[in-house]
C-alpha cells in the first residue's frame, strides 16, 4: 500500500542531528533545546527545497503571498512543527508533558458508547499540533484500548516519546501494509469497543480516496473511516491537536459524525463526510495555520 | 444453493464487479492482489457480506488470512463456523 505521492515520511534531520538535540534536552533542558531550534529552523527556511515543501499548503493558505512575507511564513510553519518535535523528546527524556483535559470527558463519553448498541470509536485527526504526545496521553487516560493505524516511515529517525526510555508504546498500531488483515483487525477493534487512530489527511493504499474541496483546489482525501464507521456502527470524532504552550498540548473535538450502517459500497455516498472533513480541516488551519503540518503537494494533480 | 455460488453472487453484487460473471471467479485463485484483485476496501464489504450472509464474523486476522486465500478457502472457513 502506499501514502500520496509526495509524502514521504522522511525526517528532514538526520539521525546525528536528532541526537545532538537529544542531548540538548537531556542536559541543558527544553528552552536550551528551543535556542538550538531557532538555528535549524532559520537554515532550513533558506534551504531551497525544504521551503518548497511548504509552499503547496502555505501559497494556498496564504494566496498572494510572497518573497519576504512567505519566508516568514514557512519560518513560522517549520518552527512550530520543530517545537512539537523538541516537546515529544522533551516528554520522553524528562517525562515533562501536560495534555489539557478537556477534550477527554467528550471522548470518553463517546467511547463508552453513549447510549449506543454498537460500540467503539474512530478518532479522525490530521497531522497536527502535537499528535504523537495526544495519542500517548488518550491511550492513558480514555479507559479504553488505544490502537492506532500507520506505520513510520523507514526515513523517520524522530524517536516517540516511549522510545527514550525503551517502555513499550501505551498504544497498539495496525500497520495497513497488511491489507485486507488489517481491515479485519480494524473491524474487531470497532466491535469490542475499543478506539482507533487514524489519519483523515493522509491516504494509505491507493483507489480509496475521494476529490474534496480544501483551502480553494481539490485535493484527494481518504473515505476508509467512513467506510468503517458504516461497517461497524462507531462514531467518527473528528479531533485536532494543538500544541498549546511549552511542553503543552490540547485535543479538541472539532466534530461527531456518524455514517449510516446502510451505507453501501459506493464511494461517492462517502463524498459529503469527506467533504465535511476537509472542511473541518480548513477551520483549523484559518485558527492555527501553523499547526499543520503539511510538507508535500497534497493538490497535486 | 451450494456456499460458493452464493459467495460469487454476492461478492460481485457487494464489491460492483460490473464486468465480472460467476464463472469468471477461480475458486482456487487469491481473492486479494493476483487473482480476483480484491483491495483493503473490499475487505470491509467482504467480512460484511459474510456476517449477514451466513452469520458468521470474520474477526481473527490470521484466520481471515487463511480464509482470504481463495473463494474456496472462504467458503470452507464458513462451513466450519456456521451453525445448523
């Protein structure tokens, strides 16, 4: 199966650098970290294709923008998705993170069923805010398992924050290289209530995508957690996460969307929770444009 | 009817494989990949179609990798797992 063309996963950083900045953090603390970040962030914005792996979202985000205003703007965009970075080693080598709440009662809520006879939850997110650290704290705090669908790329040399200390990941994840065996583990998951992570921005596999309007072009977007919650009865929470200060994080519930159960096999019924997404998608990015965390040409023809 | 032909009937309902006739299904051919040329998504319709078929829930992946195999392979898993 593969991810849209374009994205790959790939750490820009080698594995040196992601040590140096391990050791940072390890010895001088998060804000020493921080300092040391200014620097990367400034060289890659000069760094000429790096920058043009922003460009795509933030030309659309930002139409008419240019010269030194789109620099300030890829700047900024590198810098908070380099802070989410800094924050994650930061939780994983100092144990040093706090996620916000409030989202939580709301998810739980959902998760235990809320009055429904078919049980479990999809968590739709995007690349956002601080993801990694949000599935770490929901897996701990939701009183249900956690499970999420990916894989890292082999070019990913960032470390989770469990990886510092070699414990185990507080979550499942179903890799959907496995195809048909990981839909099926999906739908066992669904159906004893349990939650499962997904991305809602990034496709895994090919054909199983819908054009939807996002930021003025369409873009390809994938239907499967609709398609799952038609097959298993689950909710789709729509989540975004934030990061929302130093070594701070928040989930917020952007939406709850529930795709009939008759819902059949045609893609096109899916079209319109797809679209709702997207549109979803878009609110964030108007609210934190900086926060998410696009580096390839999602409209790429 | 016999489980196959019910199988074939409904996989090319369910999974719209407009261009595909029950005589066309190998029923020792894979169903995903090489083969029929199934994808994950039509695993979904599949593991749904086999519950309200034949009530019978496809939710162990190593299990659901041997009855993937082939029609005929599915067909016998619903055999062993179906009840009087």
């Amino acid at each position: 199966m593969r991810t849209n063309p374009g994205a790959t996963g790939k750490s820009e950083g080698s594995r040196a650098q992601h040590l140096i900045f391990y050791a940072v953090i390890g010895r001088l603390g998060v804000h020493a970290a921080y300092v040391l970040l200014f620097f990367v962030v400034s060289w890659y914005t000069l760094k000429p294709s790096t920058a043009a792996r922003c460009r795509p979202y933030l030309e659309r985000r930002f139409p008419g923008c240019g010269g030194m205003h789109m620099l300030r703007h890829i700047w900024k965009l590198q810098w908070n998705f380099g802070l989410c970075l800094v924050d994650r080693a930061a939780a994983g080598i100092n144990g040093r993170f706090f996620f916000a709440e409030e989202a939580l009662e709301a998810i739980r809520g959902l998760a235990h069923g809320g009055g429904r006879r078919d049980g479990g939850l999809i968590l739709l997110s995007a690349h956002t805010g601080a993801r990694h650290m949000a599935q770490v704290f929901l897996a701990g705090h939701v009183g249900r398992p956690v499970h999420v669908l990916g894989v890292k790329d082999r070019g990913d040399v960032d470390r989770e924050a469990h990886e510092h200390s070699g414990a185990e990941a507080p979550y499942s994840v179903i890799d959907p290289a496995d195809g048909p065996m990981s839909v099926v583990r999906i739908l066992r998951i669904l159906r004893a209530k349990e939650i499962l992570c997904m991305m809602g921005d990034r496709a895994f596999g090919s054909g199983a995508t819908l054009a939807v309007n996002f930021l003025g072009e369409p873009v390809l977007l994938p239907y499967l957690a609709f398609r799952m919650s038609a097959a298993s009865g689950a909710p789709v929470a729509v989540v975004f996460h934030l990061r929302t200060g130093v070594c701070r994080g928040e989930t917020r519930v952007a939406d709850v969307i529930q795709a009939p159960v008759d819902l059949k096999n045609d893609p096109e019924a899916y079209r319109p929770y797809v679209q709702r997404f997207a549109s979803l998608l878009e609110a964030f990015t108007a609210e934190h444009p900086y926060q998410f965390f696009n580096f390839f040409n999602l409209w790429e023809k | 009817m016999d489980i196959r032909e019910v199988l074939k009937r409904e996989i090319i309902k369910e999974l719209k494989l407009e261009d595909i006739s029950p005589e066309d299904i190998k029923e020792d051919a894979p169903l995903f990949g090489d083969g029929l040329g199934l994808d994950s998504l039509d695993a979904i319709e599949l593991v749904v179609l086999v519950q309200r078929n034949f009530g019978v829930a496809l939710d162990n992946a190593e299990e659901a990798r041997q009855a993937f195999a082939s029609l005929n392979s599915l067909a016998k898993f619903i055999e062993s797992r179906r009840t009087p």
